[in-house]
C-alpha cells in the first residue's frame, strides 16, 4: 500500500454544503468518501465550500494556494439531471434565482467586474465522456453549468487559471439527486453515491492522463 505524503501530486475535488432546504448535498456526498485517496498516483484532497458567493471562492483560493495541484474538480448538484454532467462553459453572471445559505442573491452581476465573459474550461472533456460512458456510466457534456453558485465558482476558477496558473487543469461536473433525495421529488431522476463515486475517479483519471483531447461529436441541437 502506497503511503501517502504532502510531496506527492495533488487533487482537490470539491462538493457543497446543502442549500435549497435539502439536507444533505450528493456533491459532497461522493467527495468526501474519495478524501486521502491516491488516483493515478495523486493524492485527492477533498474540500467542503459553502455555497454562498461571497465565501465559495475564497475557500477555494486559499486551498490552491495552500495545496498547489495539478486539478481542481469542482462538482455540485443539479436535481433533475439524468446524468453526469461535463461542464464545458462558464458564463460572468450571477442571476440567483433562490437566495444561497448566506442569504444573498444577486441578480445579473458579473462574478467579478471587467473580467471576461466566459470562459471554457482546459480540461479533456471529450475524453472524460467516452470513458465515462465506456464504464456504463450515464454523462453528457453540459454548455451550461447555471447562473448560481456552480458556476460562480466554475467561473471563478478558471479565472485564476487564466490569471494566475495556466498550467492548473480545472473544471465543474454537476451530478443528479441521490435516490434518497430524488424520493422527495416526484419523477426526478437519481444516481446511487456508488456510481457517482466511480464516476469521480474515471474523470480525474481522464482528467491527469489525458495530454491532448479526443475529437468526438458530443453537442446538442437545443
């Protein structure tokens, strides 16, 4: 068994704190369970953020800077999807439709002024899709990670990528409920902590193995 160290290659992959009157958040659900992990050789650090925009980034922040490596993960929950989603986008806007768990919800502000008004994530998502779907896992790239907290910090991220750390791989997977959520939500879909689990260490397996992305249709018409 491989001893793990604070010299070795890191990833932080990150879930949320509950909001929007759940009780648990699957995001952090599955995160947590893969803390002290080695995957590919990386050690994984696993970090809890508060879903609130004023808090989010800076917890992140202090964790790069603390941590330095090599890919940030960020996942959060988006009950009502099907499947794990790709995030390929994320957009300057917050547009809050329900208050987060500091009770702020701002509308059409930029997640920080005069920075761009998008940016694509770096990560090798065409080929984090095909091995995910080659592991019988349902995944779909997704072009369009919200306007609440997920992209807040999607978007904040790969700021301090482009600002910052172009080297640093980092990008945003929403996943569904879990069952024991999607219960309390007539003809919601879900997907088991088991799979979501497995799914996390297929794409940041993908994520640190992959130099140059895979060429495959993955878009939609609407």
């Amino acid at each position: 068994m491989t001893k793990l160290t604070s010299s070795m290659p890191c990833v932080i992959i990150t879930g949320f704190e509950p909001f929007g009157g759940e009780s648990i958040n699957p995001s952090w659900q599955a995160v947590n369970k893969l803390g002290d992990d080695l995957i590919a050789k990386h050690r994984v650090i696993a970090l809890e953020l508060p879903c609130e925009f004023d808090r989010s980034l800076d917890v992140l922040y202090k964790a790069i800077e603390q941590h330095h490596p090599v890919l940030v993960l960020c996942v959060g929950q988006a009950g009502g999807r099907s499947e794990v989603s790709i995030e390929r986008i994320a957009i300057n806007i917050d547009d809050a439709r329900i208050a987060d768990n500091a009770n702020t919800q701002p509308i059409d502000k930029p997640v920080i002024e005069d920075a761009p008004a998008a940016y694509f994530t770096n990560l090798p998502i065409k080929r984090m899709l095909v091995d995910l779907q080659k592991s019988h896992i349902p995944a779909a790239i997704s072009n369009s990670a919200g306007t609440y907290v997920c992209n807040h910090v999607m978007y904040g991220l790969l700021h301090y990528i482009a600002e910052y750390e172009p080297q640093l791989k980092g990008g945003f997977i929403h996943i569904p409920y879990l069952p024991s959520q999607a219960v309390h939500h007539h003809g919601a879909p879900s997907m088991s902590e088991d799979t979501v689990i497995n799914a996390l260490k297929v794409l940041i397996t993908a994520a640190l193995s992959t130099k140059k992305d895979v060429k495959v249709a993955a878009g939609t018409t609407h």
